[in-house]
C-alpha cells in the first residue's frame, strides 16, 4: 500500500480503548458548561481543543468509495461462498443498508443542536459526512451484491420486512426517539435524556452493532472471501472507532463539569441498555448464522457481543456485567499494509492516507 506521509495520529489506533485525552477544563460560569442551551460561535479563546483535535485526525482519514474494487466480490458469490454463508452476507447488507442512515438522523435531530461547542460542531459536521459515504459504500456494495431489483429494494425496507433487523431498528428508536421532543436541555432530566441518547449511539449502535457486523466481515477476510467488502470496512471501521471515541469524549466532557448528571439511576439505566443491545445483536447473530456457517458458532457470537459490552461498560465507567473472553482468533491486529498485500490492492490514489494499525486486541 502506498501510504501518504502524514501518519495517524497514534502509532497503534486501538478503537476500544476509551479516549484519554486532557481532562476538559472546570466549567465556567461566564461561558456555561457544553449542555447549556445555545450556539457559542467562538473558536478563540477554544473551551474544548480536544474535539478540534479529533477534527483534523478525521480529515486524515479521508478515503472515497470510487476506489473500492467489488469485482472479486462477485465471483465468491456466484462461486465460492456456501449457501449459509450467502445468507450471513444477505442479511448484513441488508443491516448495513438503513444502518448508518439512522446515526445520520440522530447526529442531525437530536445531537447537533444541543452541543454547545463550535469544535465539537466541527467534528459532527465532519461526521455527518462520513455517515453520507458509508451510506454511499452500502448502497454501492447492494447495487453490485443483489442484481435483482426486487431484491434489491426489500434489502433496503429491512427493517419493516426482517423480524432481527427491526428488533435492532426497534431498540435505537426506543432509546434515542426521547430527545424528538426536547428543543432546550435545561432541567438536569433533559440533559440525561440526552446522555442516555448519546451513549445509545456511542456504545450500542456504533459500539457494538457496526462492530459485530465487522466480525463478520473480518470472519470472511479471513478466508479470503469477498475483498471489496473488506477493503471498504477497513475504512469504516476506522471512522466508527473515531466516532465512538468522540462520543464518549462528549460524555467525559459533561461528566467533568456536571458529575451530578451520572447518578445510580442513569448507571442502572445504561446497565439495562447494553444489556438490550446484547440480546437484540445476538437475535440478529441466530438469524445470520442459523443455517450453519463452518467455523463461526452463534454460542462464539455471543460470548464475543457480551465481551465487547463489557468493554464498552468499562469506558463509561461501569462494572462488567458478562465476564466473557473474546474467542475469535481472526479479530487479531492487523496492520494496513498487511491487509493491502494481502488482498494485493493499491490505494495510491486515495486523496489522504493513513498510516499505523488497525488494532483488534483484547482491550476490544
């Protein structure tokens, strides 16, 4: 792989581990805390550079859909891949079809607006657009994956027509739907509202769903199927992570300057949350992997989603509830440039590269 000079900005990019940036600075009571209803439009003296920070990395990490390579793809399809592994493969796509859809309206309905920080802003923005072109890499990867147009278009209405899809749909909406209605975060039960939104997205849509749906795809990479999926989620899987970490910086952020928001309410709640996400991924993982994929158990599945949820628990602070062990090999780390020899891929014409790992160790 030809990678660009400027390097990400850790040597070793470990998506799980919770954001350790400097702790944000002690409210002001002159310029208010990040909930305080409003738009601050001033970038200087800058309340939070972490977030502009996060910024610029993403801008490093720009990559385009043009340039993924989906022909390989079509020949372990019609070839190669089992009947049961053509169902998983169905169903994913079908998840990933409306998946990213529903953050970008979330970022959009019920994050933007009450964010008081012109960094943070920035960062969003940068986000929204990054949702915009996963959205484009889904509907690429349908258009080449399912021919048929009817087939096609039921993919796209998954959620009204796969009964472990719109159980997940179901869940985000029920979580994140509360904030439809709060114009102003002003009473401390607002701002919790909007945590508990903010969390839901974090660590359950894009901390656990995406990336148990990137096991899956790391599952067929490590038989070399379906190059194209995984050259395309090895950039997704990098925004995500950043998105992730953002989040959670959001809530370190608003934990720092009002610690009375996170009581043994709000822990129970998030507790019960995870908790959901678990069984709703795990009904998912039943309806992926019930035909019988070789080498990828639903007993496995469901030890991996509860050892990512305890990790996610662990970033926000809270106790482990599961205990479980990661027990898939294949989500080792693995280096950008092994996986470019590996799939035999250049990406000297991506507008900015990136350099470092795509790490999967046990701290994910």
């Amino acid at each position: 792989m030809a990678l660009a000079e400027t390097p990400f900005p850790e040597d070793r990019f470990d998506p799980a581990a919770a954001p350790t940036p400097q702790p944000p600075p002690a409210a002001d009571p002159a310029n208010g805390r990040i909930l305080d209803p409003g738009f601050n439009l001033t970038l200087r003296p800058m309340r939070y550079p972490q977030f502009y920070d996060m910024y610029r990395d993403a801008i490093k990490n720009t990559w385009t859909v043009d340039e993924i390579d989906f022909s390989d793809d079509l020949v372990d399809l019609e070839r190669t891949l089992l009947p049961a592994e053509k169902h998983l493969v169905s169903r994913l796509v079908a998840f990933f079809a409306t998946g990213d859809s529903i953050v970008a309206n979330n970022l959009v309905l019920n994050l933007y607006g009450h964010i008081n920080s012109p960094e943070a802003r920035m960062y969003l923005s940068r986000q929204l657009y990054e949702e915009a072109l996963h959205v484009q890499f889904y509907l690429t990867l349908l258009d080449n994956y399912i021919p048929d147009l009817a087939e096609r278009e039921a993919a796209f209405a998954a959620v009204d027509n796969i009964p472990s899809i719109a159980k997940k749909a179901n869940f985000c909406f029920r979580w994140m739907n509360s904030m439809n209605d709060i114009e102003r975060c002003d009473t401390p039960q607002q701002r919790r509202q909007f945590l508990l939104n903010l969390i839901c997205f974090a660590t359950c849509i894009e901390g656990l769903f995406f990336f148990a749906a990137f096991a899956y795809v790391y599952f067929l990479r490590s038989k070399g199927l379906l190059n194209g999926l995984a050259a395309g989620t090895n950039w997704v899987f990098r925004d995500e992570s950043c998105h992730m970490n953002f989040a959670l910086e959001v809530v370190n952020t608003v934990r720092a300057e009002e610690p009375e928001l996170f009581d043994a309410q709000l822990s129970r709640q998030v507790t019960t949350m995870i908790s959901e996400a678990v069984d709703c991924e795990y009904q998912f993982a039943e309806d992926l992997l019930g035909q019988g994929v070789p080498g990828m158990s639903v007993g496995d599945t469901r030890h991996y989603l509860e050892f990512v949820a305890d990790q996610r628990l662990t970033q926000l602070g809270l106790p482990k509830q599961f205990g479980s062990k990661n027990p898939f090999s294949f989500m080792e780390l693995q280096d950008v440039q092994e996986l470019t020899n590996f799939f035999e891929r250049t990406v000297a014409s991506y507008q900015v590269g990136v350099e470092g790992d795509v790490s999967f160790d046990e701290d994910f």
